[in-house]
C-alpha cells in the first residue's frame, strides 16, 4: 500500500506530465496559425 506521500508524489507527476503534453499542443496550434497566417499575407 502507497503512502500518502508517495500517492500525491505520483498524482503530482502525472499531472505535470499532462500539462506539458496539453501545453506542448496548443503551442503548436498557436504555431500553426501564426505561420498560416503569415503565408496568407
């Protein structure tokens, strides 16, 4: 059985995980729509 550290340790990195891969795809969006938007003018 976890302790309680450990499981907030655990849900700790998973959440940065997730926030780094939410993070990482909407600056790409951002990206993609700077660099569309550029192309168009």
């Amino acid at each position: 059985m976890l302790s309680l550290q450990e499981k907030y340790i655990r849900i700790n990195y998973e959440y940065n995980n997730l926030k780094t891969v939410y993070l990482r795809k909407i600056r790409l969006q951002l990206k993609t729509q700077f660099l569309l938007k550029n192309e168009v003018f």
